[in-house]
C-alpha cells in the first residue's frame, strides 16, 4: 500500500485531530501524496467533519471509503487524569477501530508514544529524562514501562490493534512517537530543565513526515516503531524500526 500511487488513485487517508500539531505537519508534507479527510473535535478554520470521537454514534459511517486512518486524536498531556483518558484515548480509541472495521478500512497508523517505555528513564516526571539512566537504548521488544496514565492508553492502543489485526485482518501500524514541536528547533528546550529531554526525544518535521510515509507504504499485518530523529543521546534502539518499517531518521538533537 504505496503513499505515493503514480499508478493509481491516491490513497483516501482520515486523519484524526486533524488540527493539531503533527497532523499539520502531515496535512503539509503529504497532501500531495495522499487524499486527505479532515476530522475535528471542534470548529478551527480547517474544513473537515466535527465529530467526538468519544460517541460511538456520531463516529458511524464517519469513515466510509477510506483506505487508511491515521489517528492522532488524543488527550496528549502526560499529566491528563483518568477521566480524560478513558473519554478521549480509551473509548475514543475503540470508536476508532471499531468504526474501521466496520466501514472495510484496511489500515489503521496509530499515534503511539515514547511514553509507553520512559518510565525507567523518568527523572521524577514524565517531561524530563534522567541522564544516569541512559546507559542502554530500549528495545520495542521490552516490556512496557509508562511513565503516565497516558503512556498506559497509548498501549491499550498497540493492543487493539493487535486484536483487531488477528481478530478482522486489519493491518496496523503503531509509532512510539518523541518529541516535535512547532518550531522544528531541538534548541527550543535549551537552559531549562526539559534540556536533556529534548535532546533525548526530538523528533523533526522531515523525519516525522517520513516515519508516517513508511508507515502508509509498509504492507505488514502489524508493526510498531520508534519516531524519533537519530539522538545521540537518544534513548531508543532505531534497528529494528529501520529493519522492520524501512523508516532511517535523517535529523538529529545534536548541535
């Protein structure tokens, strides 16, 4: 399933959260490769549908004719408590899926987080990394460790798609995703305490973009990969993501 089909039609994707911030990177590195369908929690000057993801009945038919959803929608705050979790990335998430299988979407890429395994790096909060835990890279073999409730969903996440993927034949892609950021500038953390952090997990607009188009290219049942750029003081084992998903981060923290 290639982004760029010269052969073909282009690919019909849905993007969730469409509005937010890697989603316009995506809506401007891809647009010309992909047929994009716009889905909003809320009017923002964007066309697109307004739907609650979290209502099972205003996501029906929302995904009819679709080839792929890309779903970024989340409460994306580490510090998000339970309440807002279980709307926006639990039961919205299996809205989601649920949706795709019913509407014969063949692929759904997930927005998935570093947040699923920083938690043996955590410097005392899910934003900042310890430097003295870094003697090893993890491995998207490792067991899981959040660092937050939201880490937690983001796995609930990978999960269902693993079960929807043996279960309906609905191929899966999930990206443990790093830090990017409006300004595309790893420097933007310098001389604070996120400093380490950063350098730890950017992730650039170019390498995002490409992360996503492998994505949408690979014809695996299921996958999961690191987005993130190439850190020196990065704190996840890329092979496996490049051997796997073919993705090789070009842009790096280091200045």
């Amino acid at each position: 399933m290639a982004a760029n089909q010269s052969q073909g039609p282009k690919l019909k994707v849905g993007l969730t959260g469409a509005s937010g911030n890697i989603a316009t990177t995506l809506r401007e590195g891809l647009g010309d490769e992909v047929d994009f369908t716009c889905f909003l929690y809320e009017e923002c000057g964007l066309e697109g549908q307004i739907v609650d993801l979290s209502d099972s009945a205003q996501v029906a038919g929302a995904f009819e004719g679709l080839d792929v959803v890309i779903h970024l929608a989340a409460q994306i705050a580490a510090s998000t408590p339970w309440e807002g979790i279980l709307q926006n990335n639990i039961e919205a998430t299996y809205n989601v899926f649920e949706e795709c299988r019913r509407a014969g979407v063949k692929k759904v890429i997930f927005a998935s987080t570093n947040h699923t395994q920083h938690g043996e790096f955590m410097d005392g909060s899910p934003m900042k990394t310890d430097p003295a835990k870094c003697r090893h890279r993890a491995r998207l073999s490792d067991l899981p460790a959040p660092d937050s409730l939201y880490g937690v969903s983001k796995l609930f996440g990978e999960n269902l798609g693993k079960y929807y993927s043996l279960t309906y034949g609905l191929q899966f892609v999930g990206l443990r995703i790093g830090w990017t950021e409006q300004a595309d500038d790893p420097r933007a953390a310098e001389g604070t305490d996120q400093e380490f952090h950063m350098s730890v997990l950017f992730l650039s607009k170019r390498d995002c973009v490409e992360a996503f188009r492998k994505a949408l290219e690979t014809d695996r049942d299921y996958v999961l990969g690191y987005a993130v750029s190439n850190n020196r003081n990065g704190i996840f084992d890329l092979r496996e993501t490049a051997e796997k998903l073919g993705f090789i981060p070009q842009d790096s923290a280091d200045f």
